[in-house]
C-alpha cells in the first residue's frame, strides 16, 4: 500500500470506519508484529503532496507492562532518560507532551509510567511508546 503517492491527498485509517482491515495491517506493520491485537484502537493519518510529508498515527490496545518493553525493545526505542526530550517539548515535560499529542482513545501518561522514544527522535520526527492503566500506546508524528 503506498501512503505517499505525492498527490495532495489525506489517506485515513481509522478502527472504527471501512478502512479498519487496512488500518489493522499497518498496525501490525508499526509495530513489528504478525498481526494487529484484536482490540486495536487507532487513528492514522497521511498526507503527501506539494508541502511534503505529514504523517500522524495513534494507536492502542490491551498489554502487559512485559509485552510493551518487548515491542519497545522491538522497535529499538531507547528510554527517555537516554534522548534529549528538550527537543520535543522545549522543557522536557514529558507528561505535557504526551496530554498535547495523545489521541482521546490513549491513556493519560504520569511521571513514572514506563515510556520510550525512537532514537533519533525531534520535533519534526518521532515516535513513542508508553504503558499505562494496562494499555500500550504509540503516536507517531513526521514531517518532511
């Protein structure tokens, strides 16, 4: 499936409309996994065209605080502590960064809730995992 095709257009996949099968399969893909949890709950957007690349995703499910470090480990996500977090939020806050980027669907993230970044991670590009209330939650965001 090409989400970039450069045409000015938003592709959606959404959990909860007729684009949930294919939505499903780029969750598995996100995560590195042979197939997208059963209760899987997302909302991913693409956009590509004359601007460039806008991809936000959000997604979670059901997992034990072990299956979120896996699929963290996984992904080759490296703890907060071990990535400069000023350069997503100015300050460092990293409660304040999940509450302005989290979809209504993901759970609140509190200081002390394992959480992971994508090495490499800024504020034009990142990606991150937490674990929270036993649900793991990804968001994504590039712009390029």
């Amino acid at each position: 499936m090409d989400l970039h095709p450069y045409d000015g257009k938003e592709r959606r996949f959404r959990y909860d409309d007729a684009t949930r099968d294919d939505g499903r399969m780029l969750v598995a893909n996100f995560l590195r996994l042979p197939s997208a949890p059963r209760d899987a709950v997302f909302d991913m957007r693409f956009y590509s065209g004359g601007m460039g690349i806008v991809d936000h995703v959000a997604i979670a499910f059901a997992a034990e605080r072990d299956e979120a470090a896996r699929i963290a480990e996984s992904l080759g996500f490296v703890g907060a502590d071990e990535i400069d977090v000023s350069l997503l939020d100015g300050d460092g806050d990293l409660a304040q960064f999940i509450a302005e980027h989290r979809r209504g669907f993901q759970p609140d993230y509190a200081d002390g809730d394992p959480i992971w970044f994508e090495d490499g991670s800024d504020d034009i590009h990142w990606s991150v995992l937490w674990h929270a209330h036993g649900m793991l939650a990804y968001a994504a965001y590039d712009q390029g």
